[in-house]
C-alpha cells in the first residue's frame, strides 16, 4: 500500500493482545472451550484448591487420632496414678502407724535410759541423808526435829523417784500431759537440791531477768535437762582451782533461754566436733552415755533445741530454748 498523507505508511501488525482479549471475550477461536464447563476442566482448573483441601483434612485427621491416642494414654496414666496413690497412702498409713509404734517404743525406750541415768539424782541425795542420820544415831546426837526433817526430804527425794518411774509409765501409755510452768521456780528448786545434795555445786550461781518465764512443758522433763546440764557442768569444773557455774534463765523473742556456763578446761578441737553433732557421751566412768542425747530429745520434743558455745579462754555455755507460753499459744 502505498503511504498516504503526512507521510503515513502501513506495516504488519506485531500486538494481537486486543485481537486475543476479544476471542477471550467472545469465547470463539483458540478460547471456544470456555462455552463448556464440566467436571474434568473444574477440577482442572481449581486442582490446587482441592490438594490443600485433601492435605488440611488429611492433617485434622492424623491430629484427631494423636489427641485420641493420647487422650487414652493420659487417661491411663492418670487411672494407674490414682490407683498408685491410693496403694501409696494405704502403704504411708500401714508405715505411719509403724512409725508411730516404733517411735512410742524409742521414747519409751529413752525414758528407760533416763531412769538408769537420773535416779540416781534422788536416790543419791535420799542415801546421803539416811547416812548422816546413822551416823548422828552413833553419836546420840539426833533431835526429833532433824530426824523429822530429814525423814521428809528423804520422802520427797523419793516422791521425786515416783515421778520418773509415773513419766515413764505415762510414755508408755502415750499419755503427754503439759502445762504452765514458772522455769524459773524450777530452776532454783533444781539449784536447791543440788547444792544440799552436793558441796561442789556451791559454785553455781543462778540469775533471772525479771519478766516472767513461763513454759508450756512437763516438770520433771524440765529439771532433767537442768540436772544434766548442770551436773555435766559440775563434772567439767571438778579439777579447776576455782571453780563457777553460770545458771542464767532470759527472754529472747519467743523463746526462753536456759544458759549454763562453766570454766571447765578448754574444750578440744576432736570433743568440740562431737558436740556440734550433738553425739556427746558421758565421760564418767559409770555414766551411760546418755545426759546430753536426753536433754537433746526432750528439748526438741519441747519445740526448742540445743546449742553448745565454747568460752574464751576456756570453758563451756550450753544453752537450752524453749518455746514460751506466748509463743505456744500464737503458733
């Protein structure tokens, strides 16, 4: 074709895209199949949609069947649990009543010891007072008002033997009767008795503060921690040169402190060692081995503990806590 005006000539056509979009349209030509619509070309046509449906069903069901195996795993499980725990807690009572029985006889057992361990106390002090009245009877020298008074503080030395023997007796029975007790009213009976039935203890010296020192605990467990600590005491300070005893009774928060003190020898490192582990024995020859364990027992049994300080330069304050009345009644 020749060009026309302004210089205007034809060529080939290179962009059918208009063409193409109008068969497209029209759906004619190379696009006459989209005038059908079946089930091969849906399928052809939305495959991706129906892969992705298969696989998210495919994951749904293989999570359904994992939470159902593991829903009858932990149902299980927890089944043969249950039934663990109650063969667990009919096992704990069998053994708690065991224990029970077991403990009952280790008390029992200890306060055996303490009868062996602090009869001797009374029985010491009745003795030396039937000596002194036979040997007054040798003389003549005997007036009824000290045979009278030495005949009842031998019956009350052997009152105080009927006590023990009635405590163990008690144990054995799991009776633990305790009440309100002035500490410091016992104390100084203990101090008392000590120093009448021992010269040596008249180097104890006892001080208290004055507010009041009451504790919920039984009599005669009280004054067998103080007999043993302040015999261990008058056993410590038998060879010093100038021997003293610090029997001192304080308040400190909720407790009451029972602080014996001596100017024994200095205590070595091997001795100091066994007494942290609180497995002190009796170094007397006819000692049973048992003060301290005793006081030990009886002052955790109270709720309070032992404590062991070594002085400086030399000696030794063993320090008993017991919970006091107030202490008792808010825990």
């Amino acid at each position: 074709m020749p060009p026309i005006a302004h210089n205007l000539h034809w060529s080939v056509a290179t962009d059918f895209t208009k063409v193409d979009k109008l068969f497209l349209d029209l759906k004619v030509g190379p696009y006459e199949y989209l005038r059908k619509f079946d089930l091969t070309r849906f399928i052809r046509e939305y495959r991706h949609y129906f892969i992705f449906a298969a696989l998210l069903f495919f994951g749904l069901l293989l999570h359904v069947v994992r939470v159902n195996a593991l829903v009858i795993k932990r149902t299980s499980q927890l089944t043969y649990s249950l039934k663990r725990e109650k063969e667990l807690a009919k096992e704990a009572n069998v053994i708690r009543q065991r224990l029970n029985k077991i403990q009952t006889s280790g008390v029992v057992g200890q306060m055996g010891t303490m009868i062996a361990h602090e009869l001797k106390q009374p029985l010491a002090t009745a003795s030396n007072y039937c000596f002194t009245l036979r040997r007054r009877m040798e003389r003549n020298d005997l007036p009824p008002a000290l045979l009278d008074t030495s005949l009842e503080k031998i019956n009350k030395q052997m009152q105080k033997a009927t006590q023990i023997i009635d405590k163990v007796r008690s144990y054995a029975k799991g009776d633990r009767f305790r009440e309100e007790i002035n500490i410091v009213s016992v104390a100084s009976a203990v101090v008392v008795d000590l120093k009448k039935s021992s010269p040596e203890a008249g180097c104890i010296s006892f001080s208290f503060a004055s507010e009041p020192h009451c504790a919920k605990c039984d009599e005669i467990e009280l004054q067998i921690i103080l007999l043993n600590i302040l015999n261990n005491a008058l056993e410590a300070v038998h060879n010093q040169a100038s021997p003293k005893i610090f029997l001192e009774i304080s308040a400190k928060d909720k407790d009451i402190v029972l602080s014996v003190s001596d100017n024994g020898p200095r205590i070595s490192e091997e001795m100091w060692k066994t007494l942290e582990n609180h497995s002190q024995k009796s170094s007397k020859e006819d000692g049973l081995g048992f003060g301290l364990l005793i006081v030990q027992s009886l002052a955790e049994d109270l709720g309070g503990k032992l404590i062991f300080k070594r002085n400086v330069p030399n000696g030794l304050t063993v320090t008993v806590l017991i919970p006091s009345c107030g202490a008792n009644e808010n825990g």
